[in-house]
C-alpha cells in the first residue's frame, strides 16, 4: 500500500494486560499456592488446577481482527487500552493468514500474538544495513518494532518478521475449555502457535520444563526471555480475575539476567513525583543481552553503601528479567585507589531543600512539596492515560510549563491562558488548541481517576478505585478517618494512613478545593458508585452469571461490563453455583447444562430489566413483564 502519513489510534475491546513476573522456583510454586487458594470455591480438596506453559519470546505484542475469517484489523499492545492500526503492516507478514481456514470458522475473532524476528534474519539483515551504510538494530526486539512501526509497508514486507499467536480476546464462537484447547483451535484456523507447548499437572513439572529453557534459551533461532505459565482451564481464569494491570492465572518465569561488566562514571539522582530520591549510576556504555546500557537503577544510599560501589569502579551489569537494567556491584580486584566513596545526599541536588529518611525506609525524600522536579513527575502523572488522561501533554510539555512558571501546582493547568502558551517556542495555534481541549474534557474524568492523578503514596489505580466506591466526593473522603479507610476490603493501615496523612495537610486541601473551583469533576458518577452500594442497588449484585451464544445488541465484554459494574459476577461455565445463564443465538452446550442443572436461562431484554431492578422488586415486575422468561427468574 501506498506509505502512511500516520498510524491512527486503536482502543482494544478488551485490555491486553501484562504479566506478573516470577523468578525462581520457589516464586513460580508460590504463585500456584496464591491461585489454589484462589479456586477453594470450586477445587477438591488437595486439588491442583492444571497448568499451561509456552515459551515466552521476545517481541511485540499485537491483537489481530478477523471478521467472516478474513483479516481486517491489526493493533498494537500499546499501554493496553489503546494501541496503534498497523493492519498494512501486519498484511505482509507471510507466517499471519490474511483468511482463516477450516470449516467452521468464528463470525469475529480476536487473535492475540507476539511478532518477532528471528536471530538468522536478525543477523542477516543487519549485514544488510551495513553494507547499506546504515547504522545495526541493536537486537531483534528492537528488529521487530522497530519494522512493524514502518509507514511504508513495503520496507515492512522486507524484513521477515514472524508471529506466534498466544489467545484470544473477544470473540462470537463458544470460548474453547482450555488454554490448551485454544492453542490447538487456533492451529487449526491456520494460525502458527509454539510447538513448545505444554499442558502439565504438578508444579514441579512447571518447574523443570522453565529451568530447562533457561539453559538451552540459546539453542533456539528467537529470543526468549522467559516462559509463561497459565492456569489451563478458562473458567477458572475467570475465577481468578486480575489485578489492575495482570491476571492472576497467569505469570511470566523470568530467566536470570544477562551480565556485563563497565566503568562506573558517576551517580546521578533522580526526584520522583512523591519526592523521593532515587540515585542512578552513569555508565561507560555496554551491551547487555544485545541492548546498550548507559545508566542503571542503584536502588539506594544503603544499597550503594553495603556494597561498597565507588565513583570509578568496575562494576557488574544486569538486566533484571532481561528487562531492568541494575548495578550488581564492583569488581574489587581491578580497582586501583582512584576511586571515591560515595557520599549520601543531606539536600535535593535540585532545589537544595534538606531530605529526611523516614523510620523504617531505605529512601531519602523531601519533607515536604515545592521542589520543581518533584513537581514535574506530578504533572506527568496527572496527565498520564491512567490518571485524568489529558489529551495533547506529554513529558517534554508537563516539564515546559513548569519550566515556564505557568505551573506552579496542579489546579494551574485548567487556568492556563491561551496567549502565555502561544507566547512558548514551538506552541502554534493548533497545539494550543488541542492542549486546552484535552484539559477542559479531562475536568469530567471519573472521581477514581483524579485521585490516582493526585499522586497519593501507596494509592494506585486499583486502591483508588477501591476507595471511591465507598466516598461519594473527595470532600467526604477528605473528613475519613483511617478507622474507615481500613473497613473497606484490602485497605490496609499503610494506605489508609497515607490517604489521611495527604489529606490533613493545608496545602492538599487547597488544591482539591481549587480544582473544584476550576470546574474539575470531584463526587464520584454513578458508575463509580454501584460497588458502594451493594446488594440492595441491583438484584445481579452478588449474582453468578455465564454468557453463551451471540446477543442481538451487545458483545460478551460488553454484557459482562454491565453485569459487573451492577456488582455481579462473569465465569466460563454453567454449575450448581451459576445464578443466571445469558443465552444468544446459537448457543450452545452451556444451554443443555444450564437445562440440566435447573438454572436460570435469561435473553438480552430479561438481562437489561435485571440489571435496573432493586432485589426486592426484581422478582414480581420481571414475572410481570416478561411472561416465561420472568417466570424462570422468579423461581
């Protein structure tokens, strides 16, 4: 196809989440504990659910589309929520079916993979950029991006890229059992899958299979830099659910880091949005795991200290999970007398305001606000897509305004003036236009969002959710004790001091109310709301739900959306603990189970009239309304 001007914006139907990472052994055995424990409702005693481990390779991730069984979307990973279109990208990669095969093939699929490229094509194509003149990808992850995002899909087309799919997101056919099970379906759509592949019952075999891909990673023509390890059965993934960004039937078995050594050239610090100071190490460049690493985490004054790590060392290099790269510590026997002691900070390399070292931490940060670099991350953060989302700033423009004096805190930014940002090098009127656009639709976000933009200590994007399920404004939460904080489910004293703690302070309260003021949402919507309330807002509230067969208006995510924001519960299959079976057209065994085991068969219109009614009228107005159907619900 003719090259792109740009890649257009893909919100996925569904998150592609990430993956908790394990470690050893003993980390992989403890993450099996936590899901057993998390499956007693529906395991036998002793039971362990069986397991489902592929390799992990190293690449990109992608959703692909298939409509009729034909090709028509492809998207990138992205932050998960939203990726990037490179369906004609994606078109000239020969191991991707443009049509599946089979047949019976599914009305909509969304396959879910990682493109790679393989180390022979690797190798072969940086020989190619050199006799080219042009500069080598420093290793095949890199390869691998670095050809999909091409506007000219021709330049794509060239580089020989692979794909593995891995499963699938939303899709109209019967969900298969198993990962397993899907792995093969998706073989036999005509789709490439790992060979590798394992379905194994004890975790010591899970173990042995990961342990043994660790020392023979190198034998493969793809860079793996781990193996992933799932519960195998679907509907117990559904038990287990996620945390915000991961599930907790699946985690990633990392292999231990790659090693280099270099020269320590000095230590740097970094301010943090909470005001913590992190100290980096500045390195000689060097390769780790085909990446060139030029700075490295320290962790802390301690860390750096316990180890003796000096200015001018020769120090080990890893990347941690192959990922992270880190300062193991120096190689004493090269060191010759020149090297200097590190000296922890008593004041912000920054602003030069003194630093305090809390009881019972390791990090040094500030007392209190005002430093501009701690104020930087914060704007950062406040915008970011988690938070309030604000449309139009990134990095480089949350550190200018502050530069600038146009930010001197939060509540600044929905007062910016349009003719101080046009005053700024590089600020047309169009970037001005769409900044301030950003800001004035982010004023209505979700309340859960503002309080995860406000960078509270320990409150993430899940606690805050938590949170603002049971406090209807930021001014009623702001009144909470740290008595109350604790009653909700997996609050813990921790978080519930810091949120107290945050909100005690003059400034803080100076700022919600003024961005109260300045037109910024802070009660929370009525979505936010509905965990709060509980059984006695709607009668799916505590309910088990299974979805089967395709519903005439919406999609399974968005039927199971809706369910759960009404404080129900979505599994994969039909048992004597399933409340209501939701049954579309062509539906299929879970139907004759449901009929089996007496339960509750509801259509689309009995689901929408459930979801709106109170427990104690749902009963006598769905029998009144919907004949049979309401009849069913009532028993």
């Amino acid at each position: 196809s003719d090259p792109l001007d740009r890649f257009e914006k893909v919100d996925h139907p569904v998150p592609l989440l990430s993956l908790g990472n394990a470690f050893d052994g003993d980390e992989l055995r403890a993450w099996v504990e936590r899901a057993v424990k998390g499956l007693e409702a529906v395991l036998d005693d002793g039971a362990q659910p069986a397991l489902a481990l592929e390799l992990k390779i190293d690449g990109l991730a992608v959703a692909l589309t298939y409509q009729q069984g034909v090709l028509v979307r492809a998207a990138t990973r992205g932050n998960g929520v939203t990726g990037e279109d490179v369906t004609t990208n994606v078109r000239t990669i020969r191991g991707i079916p443009l049509r599946l095969r089979g047949d019976v093939v599914p009305q909509s699929l969304e396959v879910r993979g990682e493109i790679y490229m393989r180390r022979s094509t690797f190798e072969a194509l940086n020989e190619r950029l050199v006799a080219e003149g042009s500069r080598p990808l420093a290793n095949p992850r890199n390869g691998a991006v670095g050809s999909l995002r091409q506007l000219d899909s021709s330049i794509t087309a060239s580089r020989g890229l692979d794909f593995w799919a891995y499963g699938i997101g939303p899709t109209s056919a019967e969900a298969p059992e198993t990962q397993t099970v899907t792995l093969n379906w998706l073989a036999a759509l005509g789709l490439p899958v790992s060979e590798e592949r394992r379905q194994l019952e004890s975790v010591d075999a899970a173990v042995a299979y990961c342990e043994g891909w660790a020392a023979r990673r190198d034998t493969l023509d793809f860079e793996i830099d781990g193996a992933v390890v799932k519960v195998d059965r679907l509907d117990y993934q559904q038990v287990l659910g996620q945390v915000s960004t991961a599930p907790r039937w699946a985690i990633a078995f990392k292999f231990p880091a790659r090693e280099a050594t270099t020269r320590l050239l000095d230590i740097e610090h970094n301010v943090g949005r909470t005001g913590v100071i992190k100290p980096l190490a500045v390195l000689e460049p060097v390769g780790v795991g085909g990446v060139t690493v030029s700075k490295a985490t320290l962790h802390n004054a301690d860390y750096i200290l316990d180890r003796d790590i000096r200015i001018g060392d020769r120090v080990v290099i890893k990347r941690a999970g192959d990922v992270i790269p880190a300062v193991v510590g120096p190689v004493l026997d090269v060191r010759t007398g020149a090297e200097r002691v590190y000296e922890p900070l008593t004041v912000c390399p920054v602003c030069g305001r003194a630093l305090v070292r809390p009881e019972g931490e390791a990090d040094l940060r500030h007392r209190d606000g005002g430093c501009p670099a701690q104020l930087r991350r914060s704007v950062e953060h406040f915008a970011s897509r988690g938070a309030m989302d604000i449309e139009g700033m990134g990095k480089k423009i949350a550190a200018l305004l502050v530069d600038e004096g146009l930010v001197e805190d939060l509540p600044d930014l929905y007062a910016l003036d349009r003719d101080e940002l046009l005053a700024l090098d590089g600020f047309k009127e169009r970037k001005v236009d769409n900044l301030l656009g950003g800001l004035a639709v982010s004023k209505a976000r979700p309340l859960g969002r503002l309080l995860f933009g406000l960078g509270i200590r320990h409150v993430g994007e899940t606690v805050a959710t938590q949170i603002i399920a049971h406090f209807a404004s930021l001014n009623e939460l702001a009144s909470a004790d740290a008595e109350a904080l604790e009653a909700i489910d997996g609050i813990g004293p921790i978080v519930a001091e810091s949120v107290v703690a945050w909100f005690a302070d003059d400034v803080n309260q100076q700022t919600v109310e003024r961005l109260r003021q300045l037109g910024v949402n802070t009660t929370r919507l009525d979505s936010e709301a509905i965990a709060a309330s509980g059984p006695a807002t709607s009668a799916a509230a505590g309910k088990t739900f299974v979805l089967t067969g395709t519903l005439p208006t919406m999609s399974r995510p968005q039927a199971k959306a809706k369910i759960e924001a009404a404080g129900g519960k979505v599994t994969g299959s039909v048992s004597k603990k399933t409340d209501y079976l939701v049954a579309g057209e062509a539906a299929g065994s879970k139907l004759v189970r449901a009929e089996e085991l007496g339960v509750p068969v509801l259509t689309e219109d009995v689901l929408e009239a459930l979801l709106s009614q109170a427990p104690d009228t749902a009963a006598t107005e769905m029998a009144e309304e919907t004949g049979e159907q309401g009849d069913l619900f009532a028993a």
